[in-house]
C-alpha cells in the first residue's frame, strides 16, 4: 500500500450532497511513473524500480506513494539497511521532510520491527500533522504486529490519536485513524461515526485522496453489518481511486467489490469482480497481486463455492507464485489453507504434509527475520469477508 498525502484534487462525496464526476479529478502527473515504479517491483525488477522512485522523490518530496515503494523495493533486495541508509541521507538534505520518517517506518514494519517503526510515524505526524498517511501507516503497523501473533495496546493507540485529536479537531486524518482503531476491535458504531465525521472534513478541505480512504473505510465497517450499503461505498471508493490512477488500489478496491458482492449472497458478480482484479494484477505483471487474488478466488471455492477441487486448483497456483517471489509468509499461509482442505476431504495424510510443509517455513522466515512482502492487513479482502465483527 503505499499511502497517503496531498489532497491533489477536488471534492467528491455524494454523501453530503457534493458531487462531482470523477473525470474531473486530476491524477498527479507522477502517477504515470509510480505506476511503471509499482509494475517492476511486482516483476522484481527492484533496481529498475528503485531508479524510477527516486527520480519521483527528487521531482517532488511530497509524493508519498515513492517513499514506501523505496522501502518495499529494498525488502524485495533483502536490504533494509540501503533503504535507512537513503531516507536518512534525504533527512541530512531537508530535516524537515516528515516523508522520510514515513519511509523509515515502512522498512521497521517490513522487519516486524513494529514499536521502532511507530516511532517514525509519530515523527512523521509531528512534522507533517494534516497528512492522513502516517496515521494510516501506524494503525496498520499495530494490526500487522496483532495478526502476526504479537500483543497490542489498541487502547494506547486510541488515547494517543485522541489527544491528537485534542490538539487538531478539525483534521480529518485524526477521524480515519481513530475509525480503523476502533473499527479494528469490534466497535463498529462508534468506526461508523467517526468515519463520517472524517469524510465531512475531508470533502470541507477538497482532499480527494483522504475521502477516499474514508469511504473504503464506510465499506470496511459496513461488511456484515449493512452489505447493500458496503458495495456502494467501495463502489464509490473504485470511481475515486480511478480518477486518481494507482494501479494498486484500483485492484485492492476492485477486490473489495467482490466481497462485497459475496456478502450479499451474489456468487456470480463476486467471482468477476476477482477475475477482473487477477486479470489487472496480470496485465501489470504484478505476481504478489495475481498470487494474491489467486488466494482469494480459493477461499472463494473452498467457503462458499463448494468446490474443494476448484479451491485446491486456485491455492496452488498462488503457492506456486509466492515461491517463485520468496513470499515466505503467504506460502505459510496458503500451505495451512491447502491442509485444510485436504482434512475436510479426508486426506489427512496429505493435510499433515502440507502442515509440516507450513511449520518448517514458518521456522525458516523466524530464522532469517520473517520476510513478509510488505504486508497490508486490509488487502485480502476475502479473507476478512464478514470478519469486522471478529477482529
């Protein structure tokens, strides 16, 4: 994901009466080369990719979007360290570039280095207090660190933006941080609420790209609870993110609409929303997102589509594509999710292969620091389908 800054553009938000046809929100001129930049670190192009970002940096040191790539580029390289090395020469330049506190804690949360990487954000945030993207980047760093295992103090990262909040109660960004916390640990109405609040803010101060993150949030938060109400937002998010141009998001919000979809009981309209996103994610030749999307379509089959051979098909191929890129964390994953199958099948012999497959991986990622590529808890959306209540 990379995340967020910069309100390029104009108002949109059909909810408060304002609207705006999406043809007339102006992409950033730098999108075009972001998007080359995101496609070759998905075909692990990384030097390639690290050329391209860095010319975007030098163009304009408030593309967000360049930062994270940089960070996720280095991961690719297994070199977080050149990653720290570059954002801290870039801080010896312009100490006052909040954007490379944001970068440095991109590459502590690809270490699972979470508390440090906190730290970062909050520098970020001290410098730049109106940019919703660190906020963003802090929230998904605490639930990173919680679906990997670890303990987090959510009422501490409640009562830190809170007093932000105190501080700044007309920022926006406050509102979409505070709604992902909460939203986060079950407390639905009150993500709901804040959310609302946000977007208000947010179309009052023509920031398309902070509406956008606002709305997807409404369609998060509304999955389960009003799913007619979800697909408009994320279908509302997908006209926003369009006109924006990420490439990335597009296929993350393309995906959502099929959950939403599966939510509603539409099988049909879910799988080809899926397939779209794979064919994107393919088209880019971005093989983390094919694989990802493949994962998807086998959670498809294997929860809703009782189709335990279909969903086996799909899991494989993902596997196959997380090998190829060395995604230790998502061959876990999807060797867990094919033993599953197996078991319900009957299998079990084939179910234990595939779990002590998963166990020695796991040990291994342990051994050499867990590479996780760059993990956004929000991307699988199947995963999380009906999940909000859970979380």
């Amino acid at each position: 994901m990379s995340w967020k800054l910069v309100a390029l553009f104009v108002i949109l938000c059909p909810l408060l009466g304002a609207t705006l046809d999406a043809q007339e929100i102006q992409s950033n001129p730098l999108m075009k080369e972001y998007n080359q930049a995101w496609r070759l670190t998905g075909q692990q192009k990384y030097d390639d990719a690290l050329v391209v970002l860095k010319e975007i940096i030098a163009k304009d040191k408030t593309f967000y979007r360049a930062y994270a790539g940089v960070a996720e580029a280095y991961n690719g390289k297994k070199d977080l360290a050149e990653a720290e090395r570059y954002f801290h020469l870039l801080l010896e330049q312009d100490g006052q570039n909040g954007l490379c506190f944001y970068g440095l804690g991109k590459a502590y949360d690809a270490r699972k280095d979470y508390h440090p990487a906190r730290e970062q954000y909050k520098k970020c945030i001290e410098l730049a207090p109106d940019w919703y993207g660190c906020y963003w980047a802090m929230v998904q760093s605490f639930l990173d660190e919680h679906n990997r295992g670890g303990v987090v103090n959510w009422v501490e990262a409640v009562d830190y933006f809170k007093k932000r909040g105190g501080e700044h109660p007309d920022n926006p960004a406050l509102y979409l941080a505070l709604g992902m916390s909460y939203q986060t640990q079950g407390h639905l109405l009150e993500a709901l609420r804040v959310y609302e609040i946000g977007l208000e803010k947010a179309t009052k101060n023509q920031d398309v790209e902070l509406q956008y993150r606002l709305v997807w949030g409404l369609g998060w938060t509304n999955q389960g609870h009003d799913n007619t109400k979800s697909l408009e937002r994320f279908e509302q998010a997908l006209r926003l993110v369009e006109a924006m141009g990420d490439e990335a998001e597009k296929i993350s919000t393309v995906m959502w609409i099929g959950a939403a979809h599966l939510s509603l009981g539409d099988h049909r309209q879910a799988v080809e929303h899926y397939q779209q996103a794979r064919r994107l994610a393919r088209e880019a030749g971005h093989k983390w997102w094919e694989a990802s999307v493949m994962r998807d379509l086998g959670v498809f089959y294997a929860e809703h589509g009782n189709d335990r051979k279909k969903a086996l098909e799909w899991y494989e191929q993902a596997l196959r594509i997380f090998q190829e890129i060395g995604d230790l964390h998502w061959q876990v994953k999807l060797l867990e999710s094919i033993a599953a199958a197996h078991r319900e099948a009957g299998d079990d012999p084939r179910a234990l292969e595939h779990l002590q497959r998963a166990l020695k991986l796991a040990r291994e990622g342990e051994e050499i620091g867990g590479k996780g590529r760059f993990s956004n808890p929000w991307q699988s959306s199947m995963a999380c389908v009906g999940t909000s209540r859970r979380l």
